[in-house]
C-alpha cells in the first residue's frame, strides 16, 4: 500500500486492515501477559513487570513505599513473596525479586525510538482487575512530572492509553512487545492523559537498584525540556545537533545557578558530549560526575558559551 503526500490514505480493506491490529494486539498480549503480575503491600497495590528470568521485576516507587517484601501475583495465580531491591523516588521506580523458579521476563527496549503518534499497549491490574489490556497513541514524549515526593521527573512519556490506579508498574509496550516505558501516574481529573518513564531510564534505574540498592546522580540544579536550536544556528555555532535542552527554572544555590546558568539557556554539551534530549542528560549525570569540575554549553541569545560547573549529590 502507497500513499501519495498530496492524497488522502486509501485502505483497499478497511475490516481487513483492523483485523490485522487485532491480531498484532492478540500476540503481544499473549506474548507480555505471562510477565506482567500484581504487586500487593498491605491493601495498597500496584502493577510489576519481571525483567529477568531470575525475577527481578520494575515496578513504581509509590507502589512499594516502604516496605521490605511485598506479594506479587500472576495472571496463572502463582503467587511469590519478593523482596525490595531497592526504590528510587526520583523516577517513580523500583525494583523488586521474586522469590521462586525462572519467570518468563521482558525485553526494555534499547533506544529512544518512540515518535508521538506510535501506537502502544499497556497491561495491569487497573482497580484490582487483574490483565486488564488498553491500548492508544504516543500523545507526547519529553514532559515532566511531579513525583510524590514533589520531585519533578523528566522524559515522560505521554500517552492516551487508558490507565486507572492499579496501573502503576505496569509495562507500556509496542506492537513488537518490547516495553517503551514503566507505567506511573495519571492526573485526577483528566481524561485521556497517563504517564510512563521511558525504557531506557527504568534500564539504568534497574541496573543500579541491582547493584547497589539505590541510584546516585549527579544534580545541576535546574529543570528543562527539549527545544530546537536550528540547523541554521547549529551551522553557524558548530553544534553537533540541532536541538538541545532549555533551561526551564535553576534552583536556588544550586550548582547551575552559583555558575550563572539562566532559565532560558540551552544546554547543548557536557564536558564536550552532546546533549540533545533529556536521555543525554540523565546518563551524562551520573555518580561519577559528582562533585567534579565539568564544563556546560550552553546557547545563550544566539551565542554559544562555556561555564564550569561542580554538580552537586541529588539527596
């Protein structure tokens, strides 16, 4: 099937063309369920997903609080106790393992490839109703969120999909089953609008959980979104890509602000890497970073500059 850029699309058969989908749902629920279980602390509850055959499974932060074991259910009604590796508030992200045989896991997927439009299809226990299955679109990519702790999370992802309490933890996957993002909240009052962590940073958040029970992170002091720069400006400035990330709001006394980082800023580089989404961000900020000289680009008022900076220990 072709379209014509100047023409409407035309679907030769349009039962047969939604028969497809159907299908392609069918087998990446039939694919995912298997590894998506309920996560019960108390009367609270949440969703989980196993990343690994030896069951370590993601789940959110707000999902396991402060507990120290929590009880995971699957849709066959196996049920384990797992313990809490580690939780990490920043992220609405945890970790936990679950204490029994090999557990069919699933793939993260390995790159920032959604695009807003993308269809997904997430997988939970909304309400207590256990394998619940919706699917929608990609509606935005980039937001921030506040966390519960009244941290601000970024790189969210956006979407239409229908999620209610009992979501949280669950996977938000694509059509090839790989999971795009960790389910986390939705906004009291809204509709249509639900938020995931992207996949790559539940990758590092998992990882680190893993090997160390928490996540340390290097903290600039300031909150941003992705923003174009250009192509012709990035020419000009010798940029290695045209988008980079506004300085939204610097924090007080924080790192960025002692250096005279600006909202309105746009940081392009970290010690010479290039910073062109929210991802380059949050891995160029990791524990090492912490406490060492590091030069920030920035675009400030169509010119490119270099500030020294000492990131500071997020608490």
């Amino acid at each position: 099937m072709s379209v014509a850029p100047d023409r409407p699309l035309e679907v030769d058969d349009p039962i047969a063309l939604l028969d497809a989908f159907s299908q392609a749902v069918v087998r990446v629920v039939e694919r995912v369920g298997p590894a998506v279980a309920h996560v019960t602390r108390g009367r609270a509850g949440g969703s989980g997903t196993v990343i690994a055959p030896d069951g370590y499974m993601l789940t959110n932060a707000h999902v396991v609080d402060d507990a120290r074991e929590v009880e995971i259910v699957f849709a066959d009604g196996a049920t384990y106790r797992a313990t809490v590796i580690g939780a990490d508030p920043a992220t609405d992200l945890a970790v936990v393992r679950a204490l029994g045989p090999a557990l069919p896991a699933l793939e993260l997927a390995t790159a920032d490839t959604l695009r807003v439009g993308q269809l997904v299809i997430a997988i939970g226990d909304p309400l207590g109703l256990q394998s619940t299955v919706t699917h929608g679109v990609v509606s935005a990519l980039g937001r921030s969120l506040r966390a519960r702790d009244g941290r601000i999370i970024e790189n969210v992802i956006q979407t239409d999909a229908a999620l209610n309490p009992g979501n949280s933890g669950g996977p938000l996957v694509d059509t090839h089953g790989r999971v795009v993002g960790v389910n986390t909240a939705i906004i009291a009052g809204a509709q249509g609008i639900a938020f995931a962590i992207p996949a790559a940073t539940a990758r590092m958040v998992a990882s680190a959980l893993i090997r160390e029970g928490r996540v340390r992170r290097a903290l600039l002091g300031i909150g941003g979104a992705p923003t174009p720069v250009g192509g012709q400006l990035a020419r000009r400035l010798g940029l290695a890509a045209s988008t980079g990330i506004r300085v939204l709001e610097v924090a007080p006394n924080g790192p960025a602000a002692r250096a005279g980082v600006r909202p309105g800023d746009i940081v392009v580089a970290l010690d010479g890497a290039t910073i062109a989404s929210l991802t380059d961000l949050q891995r160029a900020l990791d524990a090492e970073r912490i406490g060492k000289s590091t030069l920030l680009t920035i675009v400030r008022r169509g010119e490119r500059r270099t500030i020294s900076l000492t990131p500071a220990e997020a608490a």
